[in-house]
C-alpha cells in the first residue's frame, strides 16, 4: 500500500524525498487507525470461553437460588408448625379459661342467691 500511494505522488510530480515522506505517514496512521479499530471490537466481542464462563456463573447462581428457596421452603414450613402449635395452646387456655369463668359464676351465684338455712 505504501508503495502505491509513493508511485501515485510521484506520478503527480512531488518530488521522492517528499513522497516517500507522505507514503510513510500514511501508511503510519492507517495502521495505527486499524489497530485501534481491532482493540475496540477486541474488547467488546466475547470468545466462546466468555460464554461458557458467563453460562456457567448463571448456572451456579441458579442452583444457589434454588437451594435458598427451599430453605426458605423449610423455615416457612417450621413457622406454620410453630403457628399451628400455639394455636392449639391458644385453644387449650382459652377452654381452661372459660371453665374457670363458669365456675366462678357458678360460686358468686351460690353465694348470693342460695336461700338461707
């Protein structure tokens, strides 16, 4: 290339000194410029070995995702049993405390409306 664009100023009648200059110049900067261009696309084009590494970094985050969902999948279920267990108490207290109350009733009631003897 270098030599065309030489042999073309020469053809326009510059003299050697001064085409052999621009040839070098040129053929300087073109390089340069495609070198540049080659690092851009370098950088943003991936190999098969950035896709398979990228494959399998979502991968492992997906079988990380999945183990965490059923941990959570465990806990949530602890939590129901440990609803369900007071639940039960809840009932349980609740049907000691409604006795309690009827019996109370029952005494003040004795108390209170029993006739004499």
């Amino acid at each position: 290339m270098e030599l065309a664009i030489y042999d073309a100023f020469r053809d326009a009648g510059i003299d050697e000194k001064q085409a052999r200059n621009i040839a070098t110049i040129f053929n300087t900067t073109v390089s340069k410029a495609v070198e540049q261009h080659y690092a851009v696309h370098s950088q943003q084009l991936a190999t098969k070995g950035d896709v398979e590494k990228v494959r399998l970094e979502v991968e492992q985050l997906r079988l990380e995702v999945e183990q965490l969902r059923l941990e959570t999948k465990v806990e949530i279920e602890k939590v129901r049993a440990e609803i369900e267990k007071s639940k039960t108490e809840i009932i349980r207290w609740m049907f000691g405390a409604i006795i309690a109350a009827a019996g109370i009733a029952m005494a003040i009631a004795r108390l209170f409306f029993t006739a004499p003897q």
